[in-house]
C-alpha cells in the first residue's frame, strides 16, 4: 500500500507520541555527577557508565535534552506546521506556495528517511 506523505508524516508523529507517552515522565535532568538521567518522578532513565568521561557527559546530556516532554513539544509544532501545509496544498492549487508547502513536507519527512515505509522518491518531487 502506497501512502502519500502527509499520511506517512501524521503515522511517524503518532508513533514518536505513544513512544514519548510511553516513556517515563519529563522533564529528565542530569543527576550531580552527569552520569544518569533522572526522570521528574526521580527515576532512573539510563545511565551513561560504560562511556568514557567526554561520551558519557554529553551522551547524558543529549538524552535528558531529548525527554518526553520536549517530543511531546515537537510533535505538536511538526503537526501545526504539517496542518498548515496541507491548508495551502487545499488552498492554492500551484504557485511558490506550493512549491514552498511540498519542500516543508519533503523536509519533515526525511526526519524519518530511516523508516521503512519512507518513500525516496518524497526527496526529489
């Protein structure tokens, strides 16, 4: 089945929104020594100990940057953006606005070039 790419962005977005739901609760911050993700119930998300000093700090950072509720945030300005697109596409029939709608959704798509049901073709039309 062959799904266009506003179906293929609205799936990825809901997947990202149960995984973030999913998850333990955010914000997540550092614990003192860098070392582990602390959720804001103060549970444990991951620890950062088998890296070395530089890779685990900024391995840690990058995860508690990255929590749930930041995703959770960047859905619902990816769906705005992606529902805005789509009242253009509606709206004007051609045009730059077109052109600048359909380069917005090949950008929001290739978030998700890894996914198997990503379409290459999306970042050449």
């Amino acid at each position: 089945m062959t799904v266009s790419i506003t179906e293929f962005i609205t799936a990825r977005l809901r997947e990202d929104e149960q995984q973030a739901l999913s998850a333990s609760p955010g914000p997540w911050h550092l614990n003192a020594e860098h070392d582990e993700v602390i959720a804001i119930d103060g549970i444990e998300v991951c620890t950062a100990h088998a890296l070395s000093n530089n890779q685990l700090r900024n391995t840690a950072r990058h995860i508690a940057r990255h929590d749930p509720a930041r995703v959770l945030r960047e859905i619902e300005a990816k769906r705005a953006i992606l529902e805005n697109s789509v009242f253009v596409m509606d709206k004007y029939a051609g045009g730059m606005y077109l052109d600048f709608v359909r380069e917005t959704l090949r950008h929001l798509a290739a978030i998700y070039s890894d996914h198997p049901d990503y379409n290459p073709k999306w970042s050449t039309e």
